[in-house]
C-alpha cells in the first residue's frame, strides 16, 4: 500500500510540476490584453492560475493537470500523514 501511495504521489507531483511549467504557453492572449498585464508570466498568480477563462479554449487541459496534480497531493500527503499517525509508516 505505501508503494501504491508513493507512486501516486509521484504521479501528482509530476502532473502539477508539467502542468506550471506549461502554463505561461497557453495562455488566452484576449485575456491577458483585457487584464492590462503585460506578460504572460502573471498566470503564475494563484487566482489566474486556476481560472479558466485564462486558457485557451484548446489548452484547458494544462489547468486540469495542475488541478488534478494539486489534488492528488493534498490527498496523498494527508494520506501520508495519518498513516504516520497511527504508525503503519
């Protein structure tokens, strides 16, 4: 089982890390021009980052990997912690 939790974790970790570093190249530039920000880089911003509407129609699938990758996480290191707790780790 500790194996099964690491290797999604593992998986997470790798989902959320691709889906930042892909970010800033798909982003939606009609958004970014009605925003007034001047670089693509402020998706890195925690609210634009999850938004929606600042993908391009074409690349949501960048924020669902960094949804997913950040869920996946949460979830696998609180896993990690309560069976710390209770000692099976």
């Amino acid at each position: 089982m500790l194996i099964f939790l690491f290797i999604i974790l593992l998986i997470s970790f790798i989902s959320l890390f691709v889906g930042v570093l892909m970010a800033p190249f798909s982003v939606n530039m009609q958004t970014l021009k009605d925003s007034g920000y001047s670089s693509r880089i402020t998706i890195m911003n925690i609210p634009e980052l999850f938004l929606k509407n600042w993908y391009e129609p074409s690349k949501l699938y960048v924020r669902k990997m960094i949804i997913f990758g950040l869920l996946g996480c949460l979830v696998g290191f609180s896993l990690l912690y309560v069976l710390g707790k209770l000692g099976v780790v």
